[in-house]
C-alpha cells in the first residue's frame, strides 16, 4: 500500500523547493500533480511528466476524480507520494473523498482579489479560509510553511492576518 508523505496546496506546483526541499527525508519516490486543467492539457502534462527524468521520481498528472479513483483501486501501490494542488478547494476535495491525509501544507498561493497575505508566498481570502477550518475540524493539521526549515504556522495565527 502506498502512502500519503506530504498534501500541499502550491498555485506553482512542481518546481525547486518541492523538488529539493520537500520530497527529500520523507522517503518520496512520487509526485503527484492534481489539477483538473493540467490533467487536461496533453501538453502541460508532458512538460511535468517528463521531468521526472532528472528528479529521479516518479511524476504523474490526474484530475481530482482521476486521483480518488487511482486511491480507491490501488491506494497509490507501492508510491510514497507528495500530492500537489493549485487550489484548496481541489485538496479540500481529495479530502472530503476519504483518502488518509494528516496534515495539509499551504505553502504558495498568488495573491488574487479581496486575499492578504499571511505568510509571504501565500494570499488567503475569507472563502479560503472557511475552507481550511472545515478540513481542520476533521483533525487534520492544516499549517502554513515555505519550505521545511522555516517556521510553521498554524491556521489559527494564520488567519488572524485576514
């Protein structure tokens, strides 16, 4: 059975603090991009693909749907995976779905209308927010963090910035 290393909510996806920083120490052999336009798009999900060439892991694209599938027939084999999100609402999805998850890292999300940032690498709205209070009351740790070695914070001290 595989496992659940890391969920992380990441507008930029795959790129060098999740290549270097993340999935190293965590036993990771798997990306996992889950978006439904990427999933999409044959081209974008060859670009990502294709990267695990020189990552030595294991990359793959699904949509929401196509990820709670994969779970539910063959709980991710013998991949201990990182599973990347654009948005909360996706990851809130995957959540609602029933796979394991302990702990949700939001760790970059672009600044849009009407969000403040609460950390330096992440715009927050209200809406957001009201997502992520819903995923902590089903015990799961829901924290804020750039990378690693940077300090942690929590959802409580986090929307206190809102």
């Amino acid at each position: 059975m595989g496992k659940i290393n890391l969920l992380r909510v990441d507008d930029r996806l795959i790129h060098g603090q999740v290549m270097t920083k993340w999935s190293k120490g965590m036993g990771t052999n798997a990306l996992y991009v889950i978006d439904d336009d990427t999933a999409a798009d044959d081209f974008m999900k060859e670009i990502y693909i294709s990267t695990n060439s020189s990552a030595n892991l294991a990359i793959k694209v699904y949509s929401v749907a196509e990820v709670i599938e994969e779970y539910n027939k063959t709980q991710f084999g013998n991949d201990k995976a990182i599973l990347l999100f654009k948005t909360i609402k996706n990851a809130k999805a995957v959540i609602d779905a029933g796979l394991p998850i302990e702990v949700l890292n939001i760790g970059g999300i672009a600044k849009k209308p009407n969000s403040t940032f609460v950390i330096s690498t992440v715009g927050l709205t209200k809406d957001d927010a009201d997502l992520l209070k819903e995923v902590e009351d089903k015990g799961i740790e829901v924290y804020f963090q750039i990378v690693p070695d940077t300090p942690k914070v929590s959802l409580a001290d986090a929307i206190k910035k809102l």
